[in-house]
C-alpha cells in the first residue's frame, strides 16, 4: 500500500493532493480535445459533446450524426441524446442533475433526472432574434448572453421564467461569469461581464462598471463560497481579489504566452490554469505548482471542494489537503491524531511502544479520536479508512467518556460513500459533497441512474423512506415495459401497495404521458389522495368521476378548477345536470356565477325550477338598474315568476307594492321637486310630513295599509325633527292616541320643549303616580308633581318632593303636605 | 415532525414572526424598488404582523388597493399580494396587469404572491387572459394570524357568508389547512370533539389530510423527510374543541356587553383597531409612534385608528370585563393615577427618588394617554347605553334569552321598526327569537317581513331571502325540530333551547358582573351555548354542580362530551369525538414513558368555525383562567375571523337601493 502522502504535492505552505479515482475512462480513439465536457455538481454524471468549431477526422457515417453523450465519471456511459435541433451553444447541470440544453436559438431543453424525456421552454424573443452566445449555470439556474449583449437570466427550473437583467454595455465580452443568488448582497443573480479593460457587474436592476484597468481578462471565475474572482489578464497574470471588487488578494505570473484553455477554482483558496495537457495550480499568495504528467487532454470538472480533472485514461480528484487528513498523516506530525495512528501499528507488531504513545497523548486523546474519525471520512481507500477506524476504535476503547455517535455515524457514511463511489456507479463523492448533497438526493442520483436495488439498500440502511424508489421504478416500468396492462398494473400494484407515502397518481402520470390512457386510470384507483387524482382524471375525460374527487377532497378550488373545465366541455343542461346531485358543486358554481354570469345562473334556477331564487335574481337586477322604468320592468318580471304559486302571494304582493311606491314617489318628485326616490315607504311617510304634506302622506298610509301605530311614530318623530310645535300641540288635544300618550311627552322633551312635552303628562293616565311625579320634574314642574302626590294622598313622595324642589315651588309643596294633614 | 422541543405551549408569537420573515422573503426577492398592490381587506392583517415602515425598508414605495384600480407605473416592480381564492380577484389582477403593460412605456415585472396558496383556478383564469407568463408568481402560507396570545384568526372575512349563507365550504378547507399545519408543529390534537354540521366536515377533512398527509410529505422534495414519518399525537395540545357557529347563532345575535363587545358593537374593530373620531378621544394628539403601521392611506382628519390590543396598559384588564364595571374601574384607575401625581409634586425629593420616577415616566405617561382614550370611548358607549332605544332593545333580548314567550316581546319589536331603529338591530331581534324558537309562526313572520319591508325598503326582500337561506330568519314548520320525535335522531335540525337551556343552566338570575363567578356574566345573565359546550368538555364538575344543587349527585368524570350525551342529542348538528393514536404506537408510548410524569401544562385549542364574538372570547378567557388556577391547563382560541351580530346579518342586509 502506497503512503498516504504519495499524492501529495506542496504549494505554498499547503499540501493539495490528486486522488485517481478511475482509471480508462474513454475510448482511446474518443478525440477528448474535440469534446465540450461538462459536468454535474456533487461529482454527477458528464455530459460531452462535439465541440462544432473544431474540425475532426471523418469516421464514417455513425459518428457523424451529433449527440450529447451523458457519461458517469467512470466512464459509463448513461444515455445518448441524439440532436438534430439546432446548434448547441452550451450544456449544463443543475444541483438536482438536471440537464439544460441551450440551443442558438434560444430554445432550452430541460431534462429531469437522466432519463425522462426533456421539456423545453424559450429564452424569449430577444434571444430568437439574436441568437444565445453562451450561458453560465449555478446550481438552481443560469444566465444567458445573447447576441446583442443582452442578459437573459432563468432562475428556476419548475417553472421557468426568463427575466431580462440590466442592460450590459455594448462591446466585446472577452469573457464572463455569474454569482449565484445565495452569494450576493442584493439575493439576485449578479452578471461579471469583462468588457474592453474593465469589469461590468450586471443584476437585475443595475449595470456598474467596476473600474479595472488591467483587462482585457481572458478569464473570469468566481470561487464556490462566492467570495473571491479570479482573473486571467492578457499578460499572462491571474489575479485574485474579493467579489465586491474591495481587496486584490494575490497575483501571479504564468510565464506561458499562451493563455490558458480553462481558468477553474479548485475549492476555496486555489486556482487551476488548464492547458492541453498540462495545469498549474495557484494556491494563496501565488505560490504555484505545475502537473504536467497528463498525456492526454485535459477537461477541468469543477466542484464545491476541489476539481475533478478528466482525460481519456483518468479521473482525478484534486483538492486541498483536507486539515484532519493532514494532521494525521503529514510527515514528521506530532499531532495527537497522528500519534494515535502509530500506536495502533505498534500494537500491531505487539510492541510495548503503543501504550506509550497513548501515555503520551492521554490529556487530549479525545481530540485525537475526533480527529482520525474525521480523516477517515475524508479518505477514498478503503484501506485507509479502515486503518484510520481502527486508530480511532483504539483511542475510543481507552477512554472512560466518549460519545460514539460521530464514529458510528461515519462508519454508515463510509459504506454508503464506499458503494457509490463502486466504478460501475460511479459517483466519486467526496465526504464534504456527500453532506452538502444530502443522503434523500444521493438516493435519488441512484434511482436517476437505475440504481433501484443499490438505492433501496442505502434508503434501509440510512433509515430514509422508500417510496421514491418504487414509484421511480414503476414509472420507469410503466415507460420501457411492453406487457400488457392488466399484467403491468398488476405488478406494480404489488409492488407498491401497503409502502407508506407511495403515490400512484405519478406513476399514472408517467402511463398517460406514454399514451396508456386505461393502464392510467386503472392506476389512478390506487391513489389515496383524492385531490390529486383530478386533474389526471380530467385529462383522460373522467369528468364526473374527477368532480367527485375533487368533492372529496374538500379543496373548493380544486372543485372550482374541475367545474371550469367542465363548462367548457359540456353543453349547458347537462353541466346543470351534473352539478344538480352535488350540492357543494351547485354553492361553488351559484357563488361564482353571482358576481360574473348571472345569465348561467338564471337559466339554472329556471332548469332547476328555484322560482324564488329566480325571482331574486332579477329583483337584485332591478336594483342595479338606473331608472324608474327598467327596475319596475324586472320587478315586474319577478313577480310574474312566482305568480303561478300561491305559497308566495306575500312576496308577490311586496314587489307589486315596491313598484307602486316607485310610482308613488316618481309623482312626489314631480310635483313636489324633492327626491323621493329610493326611500322606503316610512321613510317616504316621513319625508311628506316634514314638508307638510299631510294629506298626501294620509294616501300613501292608507295605500300600503300602515298601521295607525307605526305611523303615530313617524309623524311625531317627523314632527319633532323639524319642531312642529303647533301641529304637535293640535296632536295633545286628541282623545286617543295609538301608542299612548308616552312617547310623545319623550320625544318632546327630548328635544328641549318642556313646556310642550308637560301638556301630554296628564294624558298618560295609566302610568303609576309617581311615574308621572318624575314626568313633571323633568318639565321642571315641581309644584305639578306635588299636585300629582296630592292628589293621590300620598304624603311620602311629598315629602320627598319637598327636598328637591326650591323657591316657590317648595312653599307650594309645604302648603300641599298642610293640606294633606289638613284632610287628614 | 414530532412536537415541537421547545414549546412548552403554543407559542402564537412564532407563527407572527414566522409570518413577517416569509413575507419580506418574498419581496426581497423583488430586486429594487416596488410598488405594492393590496386587497383592502388584507391590508388590516399584513399590519398586523409587520409595520409599513418594515415594508419600506423593504423597498416598497407605493402601496395600491387592487379594488381602486388606480395602480399606476412609477416603479418597473409591481406586487400584487392577494388572497387566490376568488375568481373575482383574479381576473381583476389579469385586467390590471394588462392595462399597466399597455399604458405604460417601461417594461414592467409583475409579480403576484397568493395568499395563503397558489390555486388553480388562478393560475387558469390567469391563462385565459393572457398574462399567466407575464408574472412571477409565488405564495405566502398565511393561514392563522395572531390577534392575542391566546387569539388565532384566518382573517377570512367572508366565512360566514360562505358557511352558512352559500354553504361553500372554502373556510372548512382553509380551517383544516390550518389546524393541520399546527397538528405539523405541535403535533396530532390527542382528540377532537365538535359540535355542528360543519365541525364534522372539518374533523372528517382533519383525518383525511392525515392521511394524504404521508403521500404529500414524501412526494414533496423540499419538505424535510422527517415528517413523512407520521405524526405522533402531541405533548403539548390535549384537545381540539370545534364549535360550529350554526350550532349557536343566538351567542352572536345578542348585544354583547363586555367592554371590547360594546367597542365591536358600536365602533366595530377590525385587525385589532377601530376607528373612531377624535373628539371621542377628547381630542387628544395623535401618540408619538402611531400604531397604525399599516398600508392604509391616511385617513380623514377627524378619524383617527386606534390600536386595541396587550400593548396598551390598561385595555387587557378592560377588554373583558362587563361594561357595568368599567365605570368604576376607570374612576379607581384615575384617582391612582392622580395620586401618584400629587405624591410627586407634595413631597420634598432625593435625588434617587426622582430618578426612579423618572425611569417610570413613560409607562406612566402611556398609562395617562390609555385611561383619556378608554374614558373617552366608555362615555361614548354610554351615550348609547342609556339611550331609551338601547334599553328597549336589550329588554326584548333579555326575555328571549332567559326563555319567556316571545310573543310577549312582539309588540316591543313592532314599536321599534316603528321608530326607525337600525335594520340590523331589529333583524338581530327577529333572528334571535326565530333561533331560540326554531321560527317564528307564519303569520307573525309574515306581519314583521311586511313592516320591515316598508320600513327600510322592498330591497330587503332579498336581505329577508337571504336570512331564511342562512336559517337565521324562518318560519317554524310543524315537520321542525324537536315535537317530532322521528327527527329526534342522529343530524337533528334544531335544537331544544328550552330543554338546553335548564340542563346546561343558559340562564342565570342573580348573575354577578363586578366579581364574576360563571360566564353568565358576559351577557349579564345568559351564558353562551357555544361556551358552555366547551365547559361541557373542560369544567364537567362545575358545570354539573351548577345543574344538580342537590347534594350528593356524583359529577360526571370521563373525557370528552361524556356525562353531556343527553343534552348533545337535543341540540342541532352533528357531534364529534374523534380520538388520533400515532401510526406508531410504540413509539408514542415510549415517548410518553420518556416524558414520564412530567405533564407540562396542557393545552385546549378551541376552534371556532364561522366566527367567534368578543363576549365569547371574554368567557372563554374566564374559563381559561378558572382552569389555570385549578389544573394549569389553558385555551388558545381559534377562529375562521371575529365576528358580531351586526357583521352576521350584514352578510344578508342588501345594501342597494333602488334607482341610486
């Protein structure tokens, strides 16, 4: 076994180190060169494909037709995309392995998951017009620059939406790059354009030149922490300096007159320059090394955490040391990790010297643990990682205190890294990759693969969910497989029955998709949720069934959705029959219908015989109506709704009534030049008597038969209101009154007439005495009150009287209790 | 996810918090400035989670309503927040989109955030009118916004309307939306019980949703894996109580009178705010930080908004107490405040002395500003109050509640359509006879339809149509409720008001106001169904003692509606007792084992479909209150918005009038 630190190389005061993962990649006779080749983050899958401005040896005819090849990094090849459609400009990866085509045109093609089939959408008009010059992807979406300078960014892929960024200035971009959102102060995508000697920053809303004077830059590139640009000027230097343009962090000198093919970052704090087959890598404070041991061409991967460097017969990793990987291992350390590691190959040759070592780092042998657990999960051989284990288990077993959880955590870790990164999988993940990734979008990266058993076998061993797999599996089933239907949904029923969280209705999606509209259906039973079996079950013209779904649901916009389409497809009465029998589907439909198409709703309560709601429907017409004419004319058809039933004579009989007010109060206007209309018949009454018009509101009481009651209410509220003292007083010479004589006297006094209000006390005769004493204080009246008491005998309340009232009135009141003793 | 760690209760800050990060997410994702555009109503509920200078900073400039259609194209960003559910909303947007995208020069970006999802009705309406491209579009999950600590409302205006008068059960679906997103955090409601038609339709869609709950976690890539391992019940909820409002339409019809309900009734408060003008404040100036935060324009200058809620010092031990008491309480508070005052100016002051008053200065001076603003409102409810139409009124519902005949408060009502009371107090009276009556005989109801008809106008035609359609206003019908034994069984239509009344004790004499001891007091003297149903669950023993005075009789014990079943079958709508176990009963069982016999406070979430009062709230905080000192258990009340009488027949009150 070759040391560990056989890989290693020195730069500056670090150590980086170059890990082959495999070995024949290619073809041999695969011309490299002549290939653009990109690859997925998180160590994806490789996409290659002929670079169409280089010219190539003619192979004969199969070669010939162009294709985008998708590889692993083994060197497997996943799937063959053959293009007929336009030139490619540029081809590129999102984080969940999604592949974009990017056509000159201006056409995207998006394929999900390695083997479905793509979806395409537009950049727009703009790009049709001038045509897409290249694009630069991030991990969620990407920019694109056209042929006039313009940016054209896309920044979701579920629903993509281009959205033109600021203007750039015009002139050659001799090279460009994007920040991703996540990265940028302003959390949208920011553009770096090197135009003339300078660098323009392009986001949505704003394009600023940053002022550099060193350009033209052949190369820009943006570290993966989004924090610092590198920059290959023309004089062969690379620059590094911070992403807010702020701080210019080092320099460094090529001595090549060529510029270099490819400018990548490789982690955080290392630049690769990338010749034919030669790189140099620049690490901090421009301190360099060179590798020119390749002897093929070279295709720079870049990822979060280093660089996978790609030729015909390699695969490589190169990245920064990893600092555990280092202390454990790094010639001549002392470092507790590294001693650990030694007194487990003393114990091995049964050497005394073992417990030494552990003597020695006792006080922080727990750091030492942490530290080898670490360094083994950062380490591709196996066997390594087993010595590394084995140190860390050793340190473990002397400690009295030690919580294992990190130990047992990366030992799972490590088999699961172990059985991706098999060749013929082939995703070399790295420990740090595999934790940004995740372990559910690791699964999901086996099953784009058809991993399925691999991917079932990581999901128990991780304790993560399974239901992904199957339904992946079932759609790929339903897709490729070429049995028949009941055989097919047989199987995959099950399959899939009693996993918990399966949804059949994506795999019911991906058979209607492939033309198999029964198979759909039939696996469309199988759904638990009803919702969404709807907009399927609309699709293969189910619509009963699928509003009765939605029904069930519960969702009213989902019931909503499948009434809409149902309007369109069906002619009128049987829509109105389908909904009859589902009340919560006629509330949705009569709810809606109010504020757009009342004309639907009106031949459905005629279809469904709803007289009353018919006759409402044109009463709230007759409302909205603007003159006296239209409103009596539906009224009038309202009423002739429900005339042939007499369980709604009164309704009837008030909308007759309503239309004769509106007559009533059309003649009022005229003659009376005040606006009458839209008064209600009290009000109406009331009005008439506040402008003295008894005899006409005499008419109209007697036209609408109000009650004596309800008008002695409004005429003496009307009379109060405008103080109509003389007519009131004419009133208090009546013999009866409908509502007493009570409220007269309140409402008077109410409004301040005292004098008024106190001519109506000795009408309320049924009232208690003392009542009426307090009627007459309130006039003021205290000798009135004493009167009362005296009259009714009673020597108490005078008394009481007697307290409140003043000046005369008390001698009043004392002269009324003598003559009360008097009597006596 | 399992029960939250942390939570000891629910913690309705978190979901305001939460709220208020989710929606400035969303438009800083806007870059630049932006102009926003608004639905009126939702503009009182974003205040009530984030400020408008919160949103500046957030580079909104200018804030539209989407019903002024007066959006204009001073900014390039233009965001249309609004709620999905409505078609009607929807096109709106469509056209205003269009007509921004056609009158303007600048090449605009329009992006929409759907509140509290995005729906495919919009999407599809969007489609037909063309801009469905044109806008970027993404939702905000606002379902439950907290009033109060112990308050969760769906803001959904409309609800009741929707429930009761066009039986559209959107407000179901966005309650269990809700509830269930609150099951995700605090985990399964160990139980629900309910009372009412829709109850059972909201805890039937409770269920489901578990279910599919499963299948949507896991074929939900962004959510986290964890939860589509299942729901386990939780640590912190004992129980979900839904009240439907259908079951208890008379709570709402009567005159509340507690201070918060006469500040509703009169005032009317919307998002915790009412407005009011500023001579009822006694003129005083408009406070420092206004609390009006929201994206309202300003108001006229004689209105003035003023905020009702916990940060002011002395409304939170106001706001439920009977408005008789408030008097008093007022006056106590002034003369302290006063004698604080002298204590100041009299006696000779250390240094220390005036700085420790000093440090008190603002929360005195606050406190000073609060007692001028509630003395103030309090004599202008009292102006109404004592008004002779005020105590006619209350007359009349009085006697209904307590059980007399109602035929003997007929001619009280006739006297106050006669005196051109507001329409809606005397459908109120109407209704809650009709309720409380199961109708009202055909010929009375035909004679009151007549009068009311004539004395605000045949429009109300369809408002009277409309009442009937909601069950508010109807005649009574042989075939009705509880004199035919045949509709005794399951699904009963009506309920037995004079045989629930005696059983569940709805009425009570000698009520206490100042120093309460039952809810009663809410209403000075009725007690509401709809709360002691939730005492039904809660406060078995009391309840009990309150029915049987006779020593002896054993309370009922036993969880949920147990020792109540008789008198559940004798009130309308269906009753609701679900019990929800963890697919995994192992594993609940040892976490209850592991949480041993540490049995944190417990919980009661009260749910109240189609519209909660402020009365009710105030009995259901004196339960709370009751149950914190006896077992430390408390309620957390949710409710689909706040509603009041007025607000519940208004749904049906047309408000057109003929030939405007």
């Amino acid at each position: 076994m070759s040391k560990a630190t056989a890989d290693w190389t020195r730069v500056g005061d670090r150590f980086y180190r170059r890990t082959q993962l495999y070995d024949s990649i290619f073809d041999p006779d695969l011309e490299l060169e002549n290939y653009i080749v990109t690859g997925a983050p998180y160590s994806g899958a490789v996409a290659l494909y002929r670079d169409e401005s280089k010219i190539y040896s003619f192979r004969g005819s199969q070669t010939a037709k162009s294709s985008i090849d998708l590889y692993s990094c083994a060197g497997k090849l996943i799937r063959r995309i053959t293009w007929d459609k336009g030139r490619i400009v540029a081809v590129g990866w999102s984080e969940e392995e999604r592949l974009l085509v990017v056509t000159n045109d201006g056409t995207v093609r998006s394929y999900a998951d390695l083997q479905s089939d793509f979806s395409p959408f537009s950049l727009g008009h703009d790009a049709e017009e001038y045509g897409v010059r290249g694009c630069k992807f991030w991990s969620t979406g990407f920019v694109a620059l056209l042929g006039n300078n313009k940016l054209v960014a896309v920044t979701r892929y579920d629903e993509p939406r281009p959205q033109a960024l600021a203007s750039a200035p015009v002139g050659e971009v001799i090279s460009w790059t994007v920040i991703p959102p996540e990265y940028t102060s302003s959390r949208s995508v920011e553009v770096l354009l090197a135009v003339d000697g300078t660098v323009h920053v392009v986001d949505a809303a704003e394009c600023e030149d940053r002022g550099l004077q060193a350009g033209p830059f052949r190369h820009i590139s943006v570290s993966p922490n989004g924090k610092f640009i590198s920059l290959y000027t023309d004089d062969g230097k690379v620059w590094v300096i911070s992403s807010d343009f702020q701080d210019r962090l080092s320099e460094y000198e090529s001595k090549v007159k060529t510029p270099p093919k490819d400018l990548q970052w490789c982690g955080n704090n290392a630049i690769v320059l990338a010749w034919e087959d030669e790189i140099h890598l620049v690490g901090p404070n421009g301190a360099a090394s060179k590798f020119d041991d390749y002897n093929s061409f070279v295709h720079l991967l870049p990822d979060i955490d280093g660089i996978r460097i790609l030729t015909n017969t390699v695969c490589e990793f190169l990245q920064k040391v990893p600092d555990s990987t280092e202390e454990v291992y790094r010639v001549g350390s002392t470092s507790p990790g590294s001693v650990l590691l030694d007194a487990v190959e003393q114990l091995d040759k049964k050497s005394p010297k073992a417990d030494d070592n552990i003597q020695m780092i006792r006080s922080n042998l727990d750091e030492a643990v942490d530290v080898c657990v670490r360094a083994a999960g950062q380490e591709y051989s196996v066997h390594r990682q087993k010595q590394l284990l084995k140190a860390a288990s050793f340190g473990k077993s002397v400690l009295d205190l030690y919580n294992s959880d990190d130990f047992v955590d990366m030992t799972e870790v490590l088999r699961v890294l172990n059985a991706v990164r098999f060749y013929e999988i082939g995703l070399p993940i790295s420990y740090e990759q595999y934790i940004r990734l995740t372990p559910e979008r690791l699964v999901q990266r086996l099953v784009n693969r058809q991993e399925y058993l691999l991917a079932l076998k990581v999901s128990e061993f991780l304790h993560l969910p399974v239901d992904r797999i199957y339904v992946n599996w079932a759609r790929q089933k339903v897709r490729s497989s070429s049995t028949d239907e009941d055989s097919l949904c047989e199987e995959i029923v099950r399959k899939l029955n009693g996993k918990r969280g399966v949804s059949f209705e994506e795999v019911a999606h991906a058979a209607y998709d492939e033309g198999r509209g029964k198979l759909a259906t039939e696996l469309l039973e199988h759904e638990p949720r009803a919702g969404k079996q709807v907009p399927l079950l609309l699709s293969v013209g189910e619509e009963s069934v699928a509003l009765d779904k939605a029904i069930e649901s519960g969702d009213t916009d989902l019931v909503f959705y499948v009434l809409l389409n149902l309007k369109k497809k069906m002619p009128l009465s049987s829509f109105f029959r389908t909904i009859n029998s589902r009340p919560v589907a006629t509330s949705i439909v009569e709810s809606s219908a109010i504020d757009q198409d009342q004309e639907l709703l009106k031949d459905f309560y005629y279809q469904d015989d709803r007289r009353v709601d018919g006759s409402n429907l044109l009463l709230s017409e007759a409302l909205a109506a603007g003159d006296i004419n239209a409103a009596a004319d539906k009224m009038k058809m309202a009423a002739k709704l429900l005339r042939d039933s007499k369980d709604y004579t009164a309704q009837v009989v008030a909308l007759e009534d309503a239309q004769k007010l509106l007559r009533f109060q059309e003649a009022f206007e005229k003659d009376l030049n005040e606006p009458f209309v839209g008064l209600s018949v009290n009000e109406t009454l009331s009005k008439l008597i506040k402008t003295g018009n008894m005899k006409r509101s005499q008419k109209v009481q007697t036209e609408f038969k109000v009650s004596d009651k309800t008008f002695s209410w409004i005429r003496l509220r009307a009379l109060v209101s405008r103080r109509y003292w003389i007519e009131l007083e004419e009133l208090s010479k009546g013999k009866k009154s409908a509502i007493g004589w009570e409220p007269y006297f309140n409402e008077i006094l109410g409004a301040g007439n005292t004098k008024l209000a106190s001519l109506f006390i000795p009408k309320c005769t049924h009232l208690a005495m003392a009542e009426r004493i307090e009627m007459w204080l309130k006039c003021g009246l205290a000798n009135k009150a004493g009167e009362e008491a005296l009259k009714a005998k009673d020597r108490n309340a005078l008394e009481e009287l007697r307290t409140k009232a003043t000046g005369s009135a008390q001698l009043d009141i004392d002269r009324m209790i003598a003559q009360l003793q008097k009597g006596r | 996810m399992a029960a939250h760690p942390a939570a000891k209760a629910i913690n309705t800050q978190e979901i305001t918090d939460k709220a208020r990060r989710d929606l400035l997410q969303l438009l800083e994702a806007v870059r630049g400035k932006k102009n926003l555009v608004l639905e009126r109503s939702l503009a009182g509920t974003i205040g009530l989670f984030v400020k408008f200078s919160t949103l500046q900073e957030y580079g909104v400039d200018k804030v539209f309503f989407l019903e002024n259609h007066n959006v204009d194209s001073s900014q390039r960003n233009v965001i249309f927040l609004l709620r999905g559910d409505n078609a009607k909303t929807v096109r709106t947007v469509a056209e205003q989109i269009k007509l921004v995208r056609s009158e303007s020069k600048i090449d605009h970006e329009f992006s929409i955030i759907w509140i509290p999802r995005r729906t495919r009705v919009s999407d599809m309406v969007l489609e037909e009118h063309g801009v469905l491209g044109e806008a970027t579009i993404s939702e905000l999950a606002l379902y439950f916004v907290p009033l109060e600590q112990d308050l969760m409302s769906l803001e959904l205006e409309s609800s009741f309307s929707d429930l009761y008068l066009r039986k559209e059960p959107t407000s179901v679906f966005a309650s269990a939306t809700a509830l269930m997103r609150l099951q995700k955090q605090y985990g399964l409601f160990p139980r629900i019980l309910g009372k009412g038609d829709n109850a059972k339709r909201l805890a039937d869609l409770l269920q489901r949703m578990r279910s599919e709950e499963d299948v949507n976690a896991s074929s939900d890539p962004s959510k986290t894996y964890l939860t589509s391992f299942g729901l386990t019940p939780s640590s912190v909820v004992e129980n979900l109580i839904i009240i439907d409002r259908e079951v208890d339409f008379p709570t709402v019809l009567a005159t509340q009178l507690t201070y918060q309900g006469l500040i509703d009734e009169n005032f009317g408060i919307s998002n915790n705010q009412i407005e009011v003008d500023t001579s009822v404040l006694g003129g005083a100036p408009a406070p420092p930080q206004q609390q009006s935060g929201t994206a309202q324009p300003p108001t006229a200058a004689t209105k003035r908004k003023v905020p009702l809620d916990s940060s002011d010092k002395l409304y939170p031990s106001l706001r439920d107490a009977n408005f008789a008491t408030i008097g008093p309480t007022l006056n106590q508070t002034a003369r302290r405040l006063q004698s604080d005052q002298q204590n100041i100016k009299q006696q000779d002051q250390s240094i220390a002395d005036l700085r420790s008053f000093v440090s008190k200065l603002p929360s005195y001076q606050a406190e000073q500003a609060s007692l001028k603003t509630h003395t103030g409102l309090a004599e202008e409810i009292l102006k109404v109050t004592r008004s002779e139409v005020f105590s006619a009124m209350l007359e009349v519902q009085q006697n209904l509640l307590a059980g007399s005949d109602p035929s003997t408060v007929h001619e009280n009502i006739e006297e106050l359509i006669a005196r051109d009371v507001p329409l809606k107090t005397v459908l109120r009276l109407l209704c809650l006879e009709s309720c409380l009556s199961n109708g009202i005989r055909s010929r009375d109801l035909e004679s009151f339809k007549r009068q009311i008809l004539q004395a605000y106008g045949f429009q109300h035609i369809l408002t009277l149509a409309d009442l009937e359609k909601i069950g508010l206003l109807v005649p009574r019908e042989s075939h009705r409720g509880y004199l035919n034994p045949i509709a005794g069984a399951a699904g009963q239509t009506a309920t037995d008001w004079n045989a629930v009344r005696k059983s569940l004790n709805l009425w009570i004499d000698d009520v206490q106001e100042t120093d309460p001891n039952d809810t009663a007091y809410v209403f000075s003297g009725y007690a509401p169904l709809s709360v002691r149903l939730v005492q039904c669950i809660l406060q078995k023993s009391y309840l009990s003692g309150l029915v049987n005075t006779r020593p002896g009789s054993t309370p009922p014990t036993g969880g949920g509606w147990k020792g109540f079943e008789d008198t559940l079958t004798r009130i309308r709508g269906a009753t609701v007792d679900v019990t929800q176990k963890g697919h995994d009963a192992d594993a609940s069982h040892a976490r209850k084992t592991l949480r041993g016999s540490k049995e944190g406070p417990k919980v009661s979430v009260v749910f109240f479909l189609g519209g909660v009062t402020y009365a009710e709230i105030a009995a259901l905080r004196f339960v709370s209150g009751q149950l914190e000192k006896s077992s430390g258990r408390r309620i957390v009340i949710g409710t689909t918005h706040v509603i009041s009488g007025n607000r519940a027949v208004g749904a049906a009150v047309e408000k057109r009038k003929f030939v405007e």
